[in-house]
C-alpha cells in the first residue's frame, strides 16, 4: 500500500512556480499603484473651484481625466482628475457628456508636485453639481 506524502511536500515541478509568484505579484501590485493617483498627492488644505471649458477628456486608468481651459486672463490649461467612469455613471453623470466646448466648474484639491494637475472632488455641470467621491 502506497504511503502518504509528508505534511508540507510539493512536488519538484511546482518548485520554479512557487519561486517566481512572489516576484510576478509585487510587479503586479506595483504597477497597479504606479497607475493610480493616491490621496496623498494632492493638498486637501487648498481645495478651491476653477471654471472653465473643457478642452479634451480621456479614460487614465482607473479614473476619467479632462483638460480644463481656465477662465481668466492666464488661461491655464489643467488636468483634472475626475473618478472612474462608473462610479460617474452611478451618481448620475456620464462621461461621454463631457465633451470638448463643455463649460464646467470643478472643486478640485491641486497637486503637490505636479504643476496644474487636480484631484476634483465634485464637478458642476450647468447648476447640476455631481459629488465625485
């Protein structure tokens, strides 16, 4: 009769596998943080609304991003970090609505390091305002 095999034996092929998950996860989860845009980047002392016109929107995973064109005599062109297009659609906004020439006001928290970068917390759409987290 065959005997069992002791507690904690893996076969010599699963080896290599084992040995190389932990590597290919960290990469993984790196990448995965690389791609969001923490909290912590931005300053939450500073919120304030810009107004202006949205010059271009796009899909940044994990979050919809737009170019803003803030009114004003510098017109300076901001990104806006908007939330992931679902939870947009899930409060009502959707993100094919903001097309280019749209006129918006966002509160935004602006970013530490990044010049003209923003993390908006809620955008205003024609007097319809849309809390974003």
């Amino acid at each position: 009769m065959p005997t069992a095999p002791p507690s904690g034996y893996r076969p010599q092929s699963m080896r290599p596998f084992v040995r190389s998950s932990l590597p290919i996860a960290m990469l993984l989860s790196s990448v995965a943080l690389a791609a969001s845009h923490p909290w912590s980047d931005y300053d939450d002392t500073r919120g304030t609304w810009l107004k202006g016109t949205v010059r271009s929107s796009a899909f940044e995973r994990p979050h919809q991003t737009i170019e803003l064109v803030q009114d004003g005599a510098q017109h300076r062109v901001w990104k806006v970090i908007l939330a992931s297009p679902s939870k947009m659609k899930s409060r009502g906004l959707d993100v094919a609505s903001l097309v280019p020439g749209l006129r918006v006001r966002v509160y935004v928290y602006p970013a530490i390091d990044v010049p003209d970068e923003g993390r908006a917390l809620r955008i205003d759409i024609g007097g319809q305002v849309t809390e974003l987290w």
